[in-house]
C-alpha cells in the first residue's frame, strides 16, 4: 500500500481509495469486502460510517493493556494526520525490542507519562531497548 502511495503521489481522497483498492475485487459496495480484515480497516471509511478501524489488538481485560492499545491508537492516528509523507523502506529488525522503543518514541510516546505503554509493548520482545547492537564484551 505505501509503495503504491508513494507512487502514484494521490492528492484526492477517491486516488487514496483507488489505492486502497487496487488489485482487489472490484466489487467495492459489498458490506463483508476482503480489504476489511487487514489491520487497518479502510473500507468503513470509504463505504460505511466514515470510520478507520485498527483491528490488530489482541482481546485482554487488563486494564494497562487496554490503556496501551488505546494510547498507540491515537499516536498512530496523530503522525498519519501530521505526517507529510511515508517511506517504504524497511526498518531494522535486528534488535526488536530496540526498534519498537524507538518507534514508539518516534510517534510521541516520550516520558515517564507513558513509560508502561511502553513496557507493555516491548516485554515480550527480544533483545535490549537500551542498545540497538550488544555491547562488545
């Protein structure tokens, strides 16, 4: 999807949803359209009640958990709506841990107000979030 954003540069929300689209069925009005049931859900922006939906957290009663997934939420929806642009670059990936707690300082999640976001979303990761390669021994 972003490449084929950065691509075709849209600047009309019908070329975003053109985008969107591209290279599934072509029947788009469906209610239980395939696009749905990616992460981002765009389809019920562009044929249902105007909304994004973020379909990628895992059910939990746990009260920081929900908090967590709440405050991602709205940092992420924050940089799409501010961000000027998208990369397709692929991130490193040899230090997950370390490159969560990057990314989610990236998208705002600074300080002590969400340091259990944080440890929230990089407790099951491996590696160090201090140092994005071993220190030489």
């Amino acid at each position: 999807m972003v490449e084929r954003i950065n691509k075709k540069r849209p600047i009309t929300l019908n070329q975003i949803e053109e985008a969107w689209y591209e290279g599934t069925s072509r029947v788009r009005n469906q209610h239980y359209h395939e696009s749905r049931y990616h992460f981002i859900n765009l389809h019920s922006f562009f044929h249902g009640v105007g909304t994004v939906e973020l379909r990628g957290f895992n059910g939990t009663l746990h009260a920081g958990e929900i908090r967590a997934y709440i405050v991602l939420a709205l940092a992420m929806n924050h940089q799409a709506l501010t961000q000027k642009s998208a990369s397709s670059k692929k991130p490193q990936t040899d230090n997950p841990k370390f490159s969560m707690r990057t990314w989610l300082n990236r998208i705002g999640l600074i300080g002590d107000e969400f340091k259990n976001c944080r440890e929230h979303f990089c407790k099951h990761l491996e590696g160090s979030a201090a140092w994005r390669f071993p220190k030489a021994a």
